[in-house]
C-alpha cells in the first residue's frame, strides 16, 4: 500500500462528510424546534426577538406591550381587543429589567410606531443590577432591521457547536410537550403573550412563596431608565400606560406595606411628571390565590381578570 495516509485523509473527509450530512438532516427534521440564536443566556428574550423579528416584518403594533415576565405572562391580549385596542403585539420575557426595557423598546421603536404602550412592573424589574450584562443589543437590532431571518442557517453554523444545538432542541421539546403548565413555557399566543395554564400547574413551592425570598430592593439606575422611557414615549407622542399586577395577600405583610408604598409612590410620581398614565395595583386579596401562579404571576384566568380591568381604565 504506497500511500496509506491518502487512504486515512479518504477515509476522514468521508466520515467527517458523513456526520456533517446527519447533523443537517437532524436539523431540517426538527427545524420546527431549532432554538433561537444566542443574543443573551435569556432564552426567553431571544425566543422574543426571533417572533418579534417576523411579528414586524409588516409593522403592527398599534397596541405595544413590553416588560418583563409580568408582560409576557400577565396581559391577555383578547381582552385589549375586546375594549378597542388593536394589533397588539407583546415583546415582554424575562427578567428584563427597567433598563433592559428600554433598550429593547428603542430598537422596536425603528420598526413600528404604536399609538400606545402598556408597561406592566412590579418591584423586581426595578433591582436586576447585573441582568442583561450579557445581552448584545447591537446584534439584536442588527438581526432586526432585516427584511426576513434569510441567513438564519449560515448564523447557527458560525455560533452552535453540535452538542449544544441538540441540547436546546431537546429542552425545547420538553417545554413543548408541557405546554403551558410549566414557568418556562414559550409558548406564544398571536399577541407573543405566554399565558400560565390555570388547570395542571406545575406550581413551585419557593416560587409560590417567593416574597419570603425577594425584598423590595431598587436601584437609583432603574429608575433613572424608567424616566427614560417615558420621556422616550412621550417624545413620540405615544401613549404610556404603566400597570401594577396584584400580588398575593400574603406577600403584602412580609414584604412590608411601608417598604410597597415607597416603591409605588416613586413610579407613580416619575410616571406623571413624564406624561404617562399610572393604573394602580389591586388591593390585596381582591384576587384570589386560585388566579395566581406564584406570589406575584397570574395564571391565565388572573390575566384575564387584570387586563380586563386595565382595559376599562384607560379604554380608548
């Protein structure tokens, strides 16, 4: 044999060939559960920005929705239409803080000009110090001012390597399967919305209790980017609605009434210096625990409730 290593190389490009063409033919079987490119470790921002990128393909967002998961779990979108509001279209996910809020509105903001936005928050979305430290806006809006997702394949061979492509997909299938009985649901409605199953809930206990685990802690930075945001709305003759979801009863005693109040008083008062419209949080216990699925997320019953209720106090 005068040329074994030519054999060898044969023999490498061939397996190599092989296993490449598998690893395609995997894909392309189950495109259908390809995970999102990697903007962040936020999965559900980058799920979002996959949708918002084909939502805005043709701009409509007359009714905008944008915020963290208390967006993307808490507004029903149906009842929005219901009163008037159209075209709604939800860019919440989770644990976007107020700053990281706002960066993703400025890049929605070059693709669609809503007439409204509705902002829901709660405490938390005012601490997040470090969240979204590892979200690359410039690719996100870069990714979003194209026409269409195109290159999409070229982009999952430069970024996934095999393992962990075929890892997400498989998580990905997991959540699927659960539907929306599950906190990581990404299952989107048409409004991008992800509403948690009332029936089947896979509630978790330190989730169910979770103000025993997370004080009202803010940061000054927060609030600053909240100021941002509504001067930014205002700027564009949009119309800013912010909403307080309700919180379980329980929650209110531990998490401290005085402590609450403050936090209320500070957005409600940046809120109307800068033009927008304030719908105050629910009294405790005038939502029952059987509409929530932890202390501060509403099930999909909840989110019917609450955004009924937003509808009619600021019908347009």
């Amino acid at each position: 044999m005068k040329h074994p290593w030519a054999i060898f190389l044969g023999g490498f490009v061939l397996a190599f060939g092989v296993l490449t063409g598998l690893f395609f033919g995997y894909m392309v079987v189950n495109r259908q559960h390809l995970p999102a490119l990697h903007y962040s470790s936020n999965k559900s921002l980058n799920e979002k920005v996959r949708w918002l990128q084909t939502r805005l393909a043709n701009p409509s967002c007359d009714t905008l929705v944008i915020g963290s998961s208390m967006a993307l779990n808490g507004i029903d979108y149906r009842e929005l239409e219901a009163t008037g509001f159209k075209q709604v279209t939800n860019a919440g996910a989770w644990s976007l803080g107020v700053p990281q809020t706002l960066s993703l509105l400025k890049i929605i903001l070059t693709k669609c000009k809503p007439t409204i936005i509705i902002y829901p928050v709660y405490y938390g979305d005012f601490d997040f110090a470090d969240a979204g430290t590892d979200i690359d806006f410039d690719r996100i809006a870069a990714y979003m001012a194209r026409a269409s997702q195109g290159d999409a394949l070229i982009n999952y061979i430069a970024e996934f390597n095999p393992y962990d492509l075929i890892h997400d997909m498989k998580e990905a299938r997991k959540r699927e399967a659960k539907g929306n009985t599950i906190y990581e649901t990404l299952r989107f409605d048409a409004s991008g919305a992800a509403l948690f199953s009332a029936t089947n809930f896979e509630t978790q206990e330190t989730r169910w209790d979770g103000y025993r685990y997370s004080p009202i802690r803010t940061k000054e930075g927060s609030y600053r980017a909240f100021a941002e945001l509504a001067d930014l709305a205002r700027g564009q003759n949009i119309r800013l609605v912010v909403a307080e979801p309700p919180l379980r009863a329980q929650s209110i005693p531990v998490l401290g009434p005085d402590n609450l109040a403050q936090w209320q008083n500070s957005v409600r008062q940046i809120c109307t210096q800068h033009g927008g419209t304030i719908v105050d949080m629910p009294e405790p216990g005038e939502f029952g625990d059987e509409l929530f699925a932890d202390f501060a997320h509403l099930n999909e019953n909840g989110a019917r409730l609450w955004t009924r209720r937003i509808a009619k106090e600021i019908h347009p």
